[in-house]
C-alpha cells in the first residue's frame, strides 16, 4: 500500500491528534480513583481473573462470551474487517478467553499466517486448544502467558489484538511493556473494550470495568505505544475500538 501524501498524512495525524486532546480532558474530569497514577509493579484488580481458573470455567463463560445478543459477537465480523488482516501475518489474540475470534481470524491469515491465542487460564487454554484441533486450524498456536507477560518472542508480531479484554489486566503497566516487545516496528495493537459513560453504561458494567476510555487511552500512551485511530464505523452499544502502533507512521512499514 502507497504511503498518503504529505497533506493526507497531516490531516490524518490533526484528527489523530484532537482525538487524544479530548480523551485527554475527559481524564482530567474522571474520579480522582482512575486519574490515580498506577504504581507499575501493583495489582490494580487483584483476583480478577480467578473465577476463570475454575474447572468448568470454559463451559459456562462460553454460553455468557458468546451469545448472540453481546455486542461484540453482534458485530464480530465487523470487528475482523476493521483489523485490516492479511494472508501470512502474525497476529496474537491476547485474552483469547473461549475462542469466539479463532476461526474468522485464522481464515484471514491463511496457511503461511500465523495466530498465537493467548490466555493465562488452564481451562481457557484447554479449551481453545480443542477448538483450534476440531475446526482444523493448522495456523493456530495457544499460548500460555501470565498476568505480567504475553510470552512470545520481540519484535515477532505484526498485530495484537484485545477484545473486551483490557480490565482484566492486573498488572497492565507491565502487561503493556510485553506487548510493546513483541511487536514488529510499526506494528499494531487493536483494542476493543467496554466503555464507561456514567449514565449510559450499565450500573454493572460500570461497577465490573475499571476503567474509562480516557484512563485505558493515557495507560497505553504512557507505555511507549502511538494512537492511530479510532474506529467509528462500527455500531457498538457498549464498546469502542482504538488502533495503536508500535511507533510513529513515519517508521512504519
């Protein structure tokens, strides 16, 4: 694909850039809680994620992950087309929880691609790897990572992708940092999580999600990672999706 003109590129980056100004404002005006700097070796949830290392754990989070009615599996395919997948790339699905994104992201990546589904859940893990043998996907590796790391290899991927999977990072500081590592430069990371509007939001998702969109947007910025955009396109109820790279588009492949 061609580079944008100089002019295209400046326009990109000045909406690029409001974005982050008014996100950034946003911050200032949330509780005093989510503006509280994170200490970087601190649990900002501890015990977030225990009830999924329940031995049962994968058969009753699917029937909730993947029901019809939830937002992101509404828009699932909509979600694919926004991450811009090619055959042959390496892309990690981190939080990969039951595997609702298994199959329409391997098939996009085709044979020569590769897509590591990651999780830190035994049973999570077990599970996708049934899934991954039973629908025949030879692309797929699972992976075990910790609530601290991703465990693949620097600089290996060329995009991570996060769904509904943010505020369960307990130790998201150094979760971040491991993310930034194993992604190529200028490579991508695609999130999409809850939002949190005090009068829009649920009151339980509003009391399950810690944070809002402008303390998640100043945690990844603060790590090293770049905004790109965000996608508008799709009609979340509930959530939004926010595109990252490793580095500035003037380093970018």
């Amino acid at each position: 694909m061609r580079s944008p003109s100089p002019p295209s590129r400046l326009l990109r980056w000045s909406a690029v850039s409001c974005l982050a100004a008014l996100l950034g404002c946003a911050a200032q005006s949330s509780s005093a809680e989510s503006a509280a700097p994170v200490d970087p070796g601190a649990s900002v949830r501890p015990g977030v994620n225990d009830k999924y290392f329940a031995d049962d754990a994968a058969t009753e989070w699917t029937k909730v992950l993947e029901r019809e009615r939830r937002d992101v599996i509404a828009h699932r395919d909509d979600i694919v087309a926004a991450l811009s997948l090619r055959p042959g790339m390496a892309v990690a699905d981190v939080g990969a929880g039951t595997g609702a994104f298994l199959e329409p992201v391997s098939a996009a990546l085709g044979a020569e691609g590769q897509l590591y589904a990651v999780d830190i859940a035994p049973p999570f893990l077990a599970h996708l790897r049934a899934r991954a043998e039973d629908a025949g996907l030879v692309n797929v590796t699972v992976v075990e990572g910790t609530d601290r790391s991703i465990n693949l290899p620097p600089a290996s991927l060329d995009l991570l992708f996060m769904c509904d999977v943010y505020h369960h990072l307990e130790y998201p500081s150094a979760y971040l940092q491991s993310l930034l590592q194993a992604l190529r430069p200028g490579g991508r990371m695609v999130i999409v999580e809850f939002d949190k509007v005090p009068g829009k939001t649920s009151a339980g998702m509003m009391k399950h999600v810690r944070q809002d969109k402008a303390t998640l947007l100043r945690e990844v910025l603060a790590e090293g990672f770049v905004l790109d955009r965000e996608i508008e396109s799709i009609p979340f109820a509930e959530n939004y999706m926010l595109v990252f790279r490793s580095s500035a588009p003037d380093s970018a492949p």
